[in-house]
C-alpha cells in the first residue's frame, strides 16, 4: 500500500440568484435551465459513473439555500423540461452549415441529459444527497441568498442569512452541515476598519458560524500569502503561512480552508489554464437556429469566421491529457510541502460548478479523468469534516477583510458604480426589523414572511456583481429595486397600517416563494 503524501479537497460553490417568474432570456429563468443542462445534470451523471465504476473520489458541493430552493421548485423543475424539449425541436430542424456527425451529436446528447432528469424524477437534490451518504459527496450549505455579508448593515441580517442557511440545508438534506460557505469568500473580523477610516466593533463573521455550530469554512489564499492589500482600510499581510493546513480563524473555534489560487487558475483561467485550448468548445460562437455550440476555440485570437467545427474525439484527448498534467501538479506541490514539513497537507481547490460543463463543456470530462488519475497516487481525498475528523487544528490566523473578489478585496461590491445601493440597503434593514418589533405576537403572519423573504432577495450580492461586471446591468438594477419597493410597501404596511393589496401579496408569494419557514421567531432583536 501506498504512503500518503497529502491530501486534496475540490469545492464546487453552486450557486445562482432567484430568477423564478423573473425573466427567461436572455435574463432570468434560462440561467438556471442552461446551468441544469450544462452542469448539474453531466457532473451528477459524472459522479454516478465513478462511483458504479469503483473509483475512490470525495468532492465537496456547496449548494446555496437560494439555488436549492430553485432546484426543488415543481414550476422550474417543469420550465427545464419544457427548455430541453424545445432546445431538441431546434436541433432536429438546425440548417447550420456543420458536419452532421456534430448535430447528432448535439442532439443524442440533449436526448439523454432529458431523459436522465427525468430518470431521477427531476430531483438532482435527492441524487446529491444519496451520494453524500454513500460519502463520495459532502454537502455545506451558504447564506440564504448569497449576501455580501461582511457589508450588511445590521446584525441581525447577518444572522437571518446564516440561520436560514442552515435551516434550509437541515430540511433539504436530513443533517446539519458542519461547513458553511461564505458568499464570495467574504469575511470582516470583530474590529473592522471600513471606507472612510472609521473602526466599527461588530461580530466577526466567524462569530455568526459559531453560533450555529460551524466548523469550518474556505477563504481567498492572498492574506496566507505574501501580500498586501491595494486598500488603506483593508487589513493586509506580508507572512509565512502556507496554503497546506486549515488556520483557526482570530479566536474562535471555526477553521478556515485557503483556497490554492495558482492551482485553482489553472482550471479556471482561460488565458493560461486549460479551458483556452484550441481543441475545446467555443462558447461564445452558437448556432442561429438552435444556439448549439458547434464549433471548437480554434485559437484565441482567431475570429468567429475562422473556427473550426469542434471535433469531440479531439476534445476527449486533450482533456485527458490536461488532467495527468493536474494531477501531477497536485501531486508535486503537496510533495514538497512534505518534504518540507513531513506533515500531510490538504491542498484545497474551490471553483463556481457552472464551470464545469457551461463554460468549460468538457469540464465534467476533466473531473471524470481526473478520479481516475488520482487513484494511481499518493493523495488521498479529503472533505473538510474528513480532515478535522482525523487532526485537531491547532495553527491560528488573524484575519483581516477579505474576499475571492479581484485583489482579494471588497471593490466588485463596492465601487462607485454600485456604492448607491448600500444606503438602500441599509435602510430596507432598518424598516425590516422596526416592523418586525412593532408586529410582534400580532404580526400579520403572510405580510411578515413576505417581508422578510424580500429583504433577503434584495441584500443578494448578484446585483452588484452583475452591474460591476457588467454581465447584467439594467436587469440587476432592475431586479434590485423590485424588491427595495417590496420592503419598502410591506414594512410601511405594517408599520403604519398602509394598504397593501392581497392580490399583490399573492403574486408575490407565488413569484418569490422560497422559504416557507421564515418566521418572526428566527430573529433576535436587539
């Protein structure tokens, strides 16, 4: 038998905003159908193969509460069927001038990702969980709605997005997760310094997850590293730790995972990693009948005129080459670390799923060799529960701000182009919970659950990260301020008996209706 070496954890962060009778295309509901087409379905189908084929593998999912509640939802569960219908009719009528070995393959494939969902009777959740007791997944959850929580003007929003995570997470899938992801990475400590140069004593956000009995949790590698911060306000850091072992975070007893950044670039970037090789499927370029991708990168710089058709037997050498290359990195970088300390490390890798599969169509393949790969070496796979279960964790770190943003910052949340939605936020906070106060024990139960639902949607940190980007500017806006006049108009309604109409209440219950168990009780007010 083999001596280990180390150890190696990949992290799939699943995650996208509520889109629910909000929009299809090109904003809206098609974000999550293409995300169930591209990604969830092949990777399940993935781990499925793997596991039937005996291969050892363990990788964690987080699943946030807000994408699991759009999983399980009976009227997006039949939206994607009625997608991949109509994506089929398309494929069988396209007159792209392609080789017809590429619109059969396009078509067997939309054929047999249907009829797998359907197979598993459209509950991906349900196969996720089966596979998290057969202990080749582990689930952790996330805040309710992906809250840029270290921003978030009061505790107590803090708490509802952490709470409700967990709550969610207990209901979807039997058992309490002891890992929490926090959104973008984002962390603050007790004392925080904030733009403008005022300090503000709140909780840590390592305080929120201990209360709750968190134990773990995954942060950006840059403060492990030699670096320092471009923000005056952030906390920065020029230090030796290493990015092979999980620190206890300040005082608490909750571990934080850094993430790999130069490893996890090289799956992710399409500069310099993988995804940009000439031989892989070019995203961009669709079809004009059925918006299949028929072509293959080609080259960088070569345009859309001059690529190639993709050629899937091409495809399928060159991932699997690129992952005996990965596994050997992972191989070489936790063999030094070895050496260096004679101690096992875990070398920890966290990726947006959609990754896999959506932007990167043969990633799934690339997860598939990559098992395979790793079963002929000295590493061994490796939860974050798995790693606590056998070693106490005994290295500290003080963490300053922090996030996996550009610069490992706050700056995509908060610049000049999105610094006007905090105020709004902060006050929505505010007239939340002074309702909630007042309602009390004769709170109007439909009003109040409506109210608290809308305040988690509003305070979603893809609104900002769509403007920033700009992947979505006048959507984000939009849907920003949809629910800010929901806030506003229930919590005016409770607080100063203002009408609201039941047939708007209605619409909304059946437009944002995620969380059933929201309840005034599951809020602490000072």
């Amino acid at each position: 038998m083999v001596s280990l070496i180390g150890n190696v954890n990949i992290v799939l962060h699943t995650h996208l905003p509520w889109v629910k009778k909000a929009g299809k295309w090109p904003f809206g509901e098609e974000w999550l159908y293409q995300a169930i087409f591209d990604s969830y379905i092949p990777l399940t189908q993935t781990f499925l193969q793997l596991r039937d084929e005996g291969y050892p593998f363990k990788f964690t999912i987080n699943v946030t509460p807000v994408l699991g509640e759009m999983l399980l939802d009976e009227y997006l569960q039949q939206g994607f069927v009625d997608y991949a219908k109509n994506f089929i009719k398309s494929l069988e009528t396209d007159e792209t001038d392609v080789p017809s070995e590429l619109k059969d393959f396009w078509l067997s494939m939309a054929k047999d990702r249907l009829n797998f969902y359907e197979s598993i009777e459209r509950d991906i959740l349900g196969v996720w969980g089966e596979l998290q007791e057969q202990n080749y997944l582990s689930l952790i959850t996330s805040g309710a709605t992906h809250g840029f929580l270290p921003l978030l003007g009061r505790d107590e929003t803090v708490d509802l997005q952490v709470k409700t995570g967990m709550l969610f997470h207990m209901g979807a899938f039997g058992k309490k997760p002891r890992g929490f992801w926090l959104p973008e990475c984002a962390y603050r400590p007790r004392a925080y310094h904030v733009a403008g140069g005022n300090v503000v004593l709140r909780p840590g956000m390592e305080e929120f997850l201990e209360r709750y009995g968190v134990q773990y949790t995954f942060l950006d590698s840059k403060p492990f590293e030699n670096y320092v911060s471009p923000e005056p306000w952030m906390t920065g850091k020029s230090s030796q730790y290493n990015l092979f072992q999980p620190y206890l975070i300040n005082t608490s007893n909750v571990a934080g995972f850094p993430r790999h950044d130069l490893l996890c670039s090289q799956v992710w970037s399409g500069d310099f990693g993988y995804p940009g090789d000439g031989n892989y499927m070019e995203f961009h370029k669709k079809s004009s009948y059925s918006g299949a991708r028929f072509w293959k990168i080609t080259s960088k710089n070569a345009d859309f005129k001059d690529k190639k058709p993709y050629n899937p037997l091409d495809a399928l050498k060159t991932v699997g080459g690129h992952a005996r290359h990965y596994a050997g990195r992972i191989v070489n970088e936790l063999a030094d670390y070895y050496s260096a300390s004679h101690k096992e490390g875990i070398v920890t890798l966290t990726f947006d799923t959609e990754l896999f599969g959506h932007w990167w169509f043969e990633g799934p393949k690339f997860l598939e060799f990559l098992v395979k790969e790793m079963a002929e070496t000295p590493v061994a796979w490796c939860s974050g529960e798995d790693y606590l279960n056998k070693r106490d964790v005994d290295a500290k770190f003080d963490l300053g701000e922090t996030s996996w943003g550009e610069g490992g910052h706050y700056k995509v949340w908060f610049n000049p182009g999105v610094e006007w939605m905090w105020p709004q936020i902060y006050s929505a906070e505010n007239a939340t919970f002074d309702a909630l106060k007042m309602a009390g024990a004769n709170a109007d139960d439909k009003k109040i659950k409506q109210l608290m639902r809308e305040l988690l949607l509003l305070t979603a940190s893809d609104w900002q990260f769509l403007i920033t980007t700009g992947g979505a500017v006048d959507y984000a806006k939009e849907r920003f301020n949809f629910h800010l006049e929901n806030v506003k108009d229930l919590s005016d309604a409770l607080l100063n008996k203002k009408p609201f109409s039941d047939e708007r209440l209605n619409d909304l219950q059946d437009r944002d209706s995620l969380f059933y168990f929201l309840s005034p009780e599951l809020v602490e007010l000072g």
